[in-house]
C-alpha cells in the first residue's frame, strides 16, 4: 500500500482518547516483554480503522 502524508486537527477530548489508547497499549506491550509500539504506527492504525469523527463548521 502506497503511503500518503495526512494532516489532521483534533479536539482536547479527541486527543486525550488517543494519548489513553496508545498509554494502554504501551502498558500491554511492557507487560508482555514486547516492543513498545511507535506513537506513529498507532496514529497509522487509528487513520486505516477509522476513529470517532464529527462533522464542524465548515470553513469558508
């Protein structure tokens, strides 16, 4: 698969829900003796399944 560079803007809550999903799977990863992931690949993960999303104001 081609790699695209995106550009995203998220919210406080967003980004606290994102920091706790990546906290939780570091602490998964420790327990288990794994490699702890990179903050990009899960930014990668989120981006390919899809996170909550809303529609704003739309600029003009």
């Amino acid at each position: 698969m081609a790699k695209t560079r995106v550009s995203i803007t998220i919210d406080g809550k967003i980004a606290k829900a994102i920091e706790n999903y990546y906290r939780e799977k570091v602490k998964v990863a420790a327990e288990k003796g794994e490699a702890i992931p990179k903050l990009s690949n899960v930014y990668e993960e989120i981006i390919e399944r899809g996170w909550e999303s809303k529609s704003g104001p739309k600029k003009r």
